[in-house]
C-alpha cells in the first residue's frame, strides 16, 4: 500500500475502534477509500464475534460487507443506527463537509441524519478552512437535469454533468450528479437551502450540522479533531 492508504487505513481502525464499543449493534458503513478501510475493520469484529448488522450507502459497499461477512439490513429495518462511519471530500472547522465525490451522497445522507452519531474520517488533505475547492456534486433527477443545470448556470456557477468511462454516470438511485465549481462556500447550510430548493434536486453534498465527530489520519499518526 502507499503512505496515503496507510493513513486511511490506521484512522479507519481508530475510529471504529473508538467509536464501536462491544454494545453496539446497529452501523452505518460509508463509501470511499477510506470507508472501505472501516468496512474491514467492522468485519475483523465481526468474525471476532461482535454481533453487528450495517446499513451500508452504496451498492459498492453493500457487496464489500457481503463479501466480508457483514451481516446487512436496510435503512431503519432493524435497530437504530447507533453510530455511522464515512469519509469526505473536504471538511472545514466547523465540521461543514462536502460529500459525493463517489457519487453516493443521497444515501449516506439518509444514514448519516439516521444514525445518533454521525463519524467522518479523513486524511490530513482533506481539511479544508473553507469549503469549495471541490466540486460540489448536486444530485438531479435526469428528466430536470438540463433545467437544474440551467437554473444553477444562471449564478454564474461552472458545472458538469458528471460521466463515468464515457457515459453520464448514474447513481445507485438512478439519478444524475451536476458537479458544481462554486469556489468558496462561505455559507454551506444557506447554499444547500439554495439548491435544494430547485425543483429536480435531490440532495446535494453539502453536509452542515451533521458531523459529530471527526478522526483525521497524516504521516505522524490519527487524532480525533474538536469541532471550531
């Protein structure tokens, strides 16, 4: 493995293991490169004998589990999500995240606002003072995407269709993904508001006020990082 998967596999550990005491019987699992390094430690437990069901946000992670020997259930079909764990894209201080990069952002959404903690794990790069230099994704429904498109052209927002080897890219939920160069979000909950208040919009992956906790991994180590 590189440094980089180094990183993201120790800060996986820490917060599982921090986060996933013996008691707990319901997880959120995330989606990503550093998401799938929790699903392998959830699945280490597992095979221990930690009798743990996940909600997993994307086909992706759905068939790591499986593979893994996760036991599965769907959102809010067994018992509460206790504790939820995905990574980011970029987060600022205050927590703020911007997610969907991997294009799975409607439904680690839904399990993160079900879950009573809401855990991401990044590495160093990903911590941000402000966000915006990722692109933001903006979920659509395919019949409104030209109009969501429009609609958001006319703040003066570059933006793209997303496409994956050649063909516009469609999520587990058969949906579309604007990505949207806003550049610096200085308010993401009013921005979210914004956007989502178009009709067509999904979701977006602006997350504010979510983030419960957060466990940064860089080249000296992971620490859990207060919110400011």
């Amino acid at each position: 493995m590189s440094e980089r998967d180094d990183e993201k596999r120790a800060v996986a550990y820490a917060a599982v293991d921090a986060c996933v005491p013996a008691s707990v019987r319901s997880i959120g699992l995330g989606t990503g490169t550093t998401a799938y390094w929790a699903i392998e430690r959830v699945a280490e437990l597992v095979a221990a004998g930690h009798e743990i069901t996940a909600v997993a946000t994307s086909v992706e992670s759905e068939e790591h589990c499986r593979a893994r020997g996760i036991p599965l259930t769907g959102l809010l079909e067994g018992p509460p999500i206790e504790v939820a764990i995905d990574g980011a894209d970029e987060i600022a201080p205050d927590f703020a995240a911007i997610k969907g990069g991997g294009g799975a952002l409607f439904r680690e959404r839904a399990v993160a606002l079900a879950a009573d903690v809401f855990v991401i794990i990044v590495t160093a790069e990903k911590l941000v003072p402000q966000l915006g230099a990722f692109p933001l994704p903006v979920e659509v429904v395919p019949f409104s995407a030209r109009y969501v498109a429009r609609e958001i052209g006319r703040l003066g927002v570059p933006l793209a269709l997303r496409e994956r080897n050649g063909k516009t890219f469609v999520t587990d939920n058969g949906n579309n993904i604007l990505d949207c160069r806003f550049g610096s979000i200085g308010d993401p909950a009013g921005l979210d508001a914004r956007l989502r208040a178009i009709h067509g919009v999904v979701t977006t992956g602006l997350f504010t006020g979510i983030v419960s906790r957060l466990f940064v991994g860089s080249p000296t180590g992971v620490y859990e990082s207060a919110a400011r």
